[in-house]
C-alpha cells in the first residue's frame, strides 16, 4: 500500500516529466537565458455590436485578427460581463497560438444614458497558454476588475493610468510565486509548511510588493477552502495557537532573508527542489502548477487519514494502518493539526488522534536520540 503511496508523491512531484502539455506548449518559449515570455494587451470599446480599438501592444498585423476573433466571440455572447473568458488564439506573433483571457467590463447603467446599456470595454491579456493562464484566473479576474474605476468612454486617463496598468498585467497577476521563490530559495518549505499550518507569517525589511508577494503565496499554497467538511476557523485558530504559539519571521533586511521560527517537515522538503528547478527555468505557469499538485497531495493525505481514523473506532489494525501512513507521508503533524481542529467534538476520534499524536511525538524523540 505505501510503495504505491510513495509512487503516487514522486509524480506528483515530477511535473516536468509528467506534464507534456506544458513542455510542449511553455517550455519551449524559454531557455535558462530567457528572463521573460512575451506578454500582450488590447483593450476595446464596446458600443452597439462594434469594437473601437483604444490600445495594444500587439504587433500591427496581429491586433486586427484579435479584433476579429473578440467579434466572433461576442456575436455569440461567449463573452458576459465581469467573467472572464480563457482560450487560444493564432495571431501573427512570434508564438502563433497565445493564450487569451478576455473579460467584458460593462459600462455602469444610467437613467440619464439609456443608450448606453450594453455598452463597455473588452480587455485582452495574451500570454503563454490557454492551460498555463487558467491557472492564474482568479488573479486574472481580480486585475482586470480592478481596472473598472479607471475607466471612461473619453479615456482621457488612457496614458496615465490604463496603459500602465495594462502593461504591468503579467508582473503584477502570474509572476509573484517566482519572485516569492527567488528570494527565499531552499527556504520556500518554510512557506509552505506555514501554509499548510495556518502560520502567520511576517515580513519586514521589505517594499510593500515584497509582503504581498508572499502574502499572495502564503494564500495560493493555503488548504482553506479547498478540503471537504473544513474545519472552522475558530476551531482551527485555537488548534494553531495551541500548538505554534509564534509567527514565522522573514527579516528581507539582510541577503538571503533571515528566517525566524521557521518550521518545515519531510513532506514540505520534499518539494523544495521541484521549486528550484522550475524557478531557474523562469517559468511562472510550471511553478503554480507544482503549488497545485503540491495542494492536491496534501489534500489526498488529509483525505486518506481521515478515512483511517473512522475505520480506527472499529479496529485496531487501522490505527496500525494509521501509524503507519502518519509515519511515511512526512506531514503527520500538519495532519493531526487539521484532524483535531476538525474532530474537535467527537470524543472517540479525539481520543484516537490523542494516540495518534504520541505515536508521533515518541517517533520524534527516538529520531532524535
């Protein structure tokens, strides 16, 4: 049963044996030289069925063919307001086919501009892959959104405020996890226990985009939201401060950053160079793909000890089972941590766990001794 286990965890690691689509489809846009994929933008007025171009960065031959293509697309009413929309498109660029997220940011109605109604602007973001951006669509949604404000049919504010903020689009929404893994190297597992284990983390010495680079990661590499029958936060605060009573520290002051309280398991090591090596590849969609095989490892686990501890009430042999998985998975702390705080009023699986827990701390002492 553990040797499968234990097969299962190294491909989930090994994405970039794993993953064909992305070596075939990211992997080439870069070498160990390359320092960026090509990024675009283009950003239309909608009025009565017909789109006025208002910026691009695209070359001059290839805006006319998005144009069309946004054309089709909202003939059919594939695009709808504030959703954004994410496919691949052939244009004439140095990539030929190019993922493109599109959103319809609709123009605020107004009793006074009746005709209005419909009307808006249709922002294209173009970059890598349709599969590589769908995994940055909440960060997508979120940029794009926050471009609504600035908006105005005069646009008058178009070069002091919408084209920079465009242009800064892939900076700002899908390269902040290789930042946050470029500065902290091998010390990412520190990042990505606290994730696990609902840890504080604190970041001083830096520029505001530095902590909320890592406060972005912290909440990407986060189980919350994700694990079935989640714990409560307040159940899950008081497990936290019961067990790890101090945040983790990063002083970005000194070079590399000095880490304070940093604590990390087997398992969170165990991902440390997958990190690395995509990070020296400069590849921002194959590093958030191995934060999510990361979460859906950890989330298998939770799954299975969960499943070990019902079959515990009734059967001694699964609380060996138990034991047993707790002490190869390399994330049996972080586990129990959730169990507890998801048990907590259940007497007869807290009283399994409380088992589960000295099994551990006695494995500890003798790994120590």
């Amino acid at each position: 049963m553990f040797t499968s286990q234990t097969s299962s965890f190294q491909e989930s690691i090994d994405v970039e044996e794993k993953d064909a689509d992305f070596d075939s489809e990211e992997l080439t846009a870069y070498s160990p030289k390359t320092q960026h994929i090509s990024s675009y933008y283009s950003i239309y007025y909608y009025q009565n069925t017909s789109l006025t171009l208002l910026d691009s960065s695209l070359p001059a031959e290839a805006e006319p063919e998005l144009r069309s293509y946004i054309s089709r697309r909202l003939s059919k009413g594939a695009l709808l307001g504030g959703m954004g929309n994410i496919a691949t498109v052939e244009l004439s660029v140095p990539e030929q086919a190019v993922g493109c997220y599109c959103c319809l940011l609709e123009q605020e109605r107004s009793p006074e501009q009746p005709e209005a109604d419909g009307n808006g602007w249709v922002v294209c973001l173009l970059g890598g892959s349709e599969k590589g951006l769908n995994l940055f669509r909440i960060e997508l949604d979120k940029y794009v959104q926050g471009l609504q404000s600035s908006l105005t049919p005069e646009m008058q504010n178009l070069e002091s405020e919408v084209r920079p903020y465009l242009s800064r689009w892939y900076e700002e929404s899908v390269m902040h996890i290789h930042r946050v893994v470029q500065l902290v190297q091998t010390n990412i597992s520190y990042l990505l226990y606290a994730a696990l284990s609902h840890t504080h983390v604190e970041v001083t010495g830096a520029d505001e985009r530095t902590k909320t680079d890592v406060a972005r990661f912290i909440k990407a590499a986060s189980l919350q939201g994700l694990v079935q029958e989640e714990p409560s936060t307040a159940s899950l605060c008081k497990t936290v401060s019961e067990d790890s009573p101090t945040d983790l520290l990063i002083d970005c002051a000194s070079s590399p950053p000095a880490f304070t309280n940093a604590v990390s398991n087997r398992f969170c090591d165990d991902w440390i160079q997958a990190f690395i090596n995509a990070a020296e590849r400069f590849n921002p969609f194959l590093l958030r793909q191995i934060l999510e095989n990361f979460k859906l490892k950890a989330i298998q686990d939770m799954n299975n000890l969960k499943r070990f501890i019902r079959q515990a009430e009734m059967s001694h042999y699964a609380l060996f089972r138990c034991c047993l998985f707790l002490q190869s998975c390399g994330n049996g702390d972080v586990l129990l941590q959730n169990a507890r705080a998801e048990h907590s009023g259940l007497p007869e699986a807290c009283s399994i766990i409380r088992v589960l827990e000295e099994f551990l701390a006695e494995q500890a002492v003798g790994t120590v001794q």
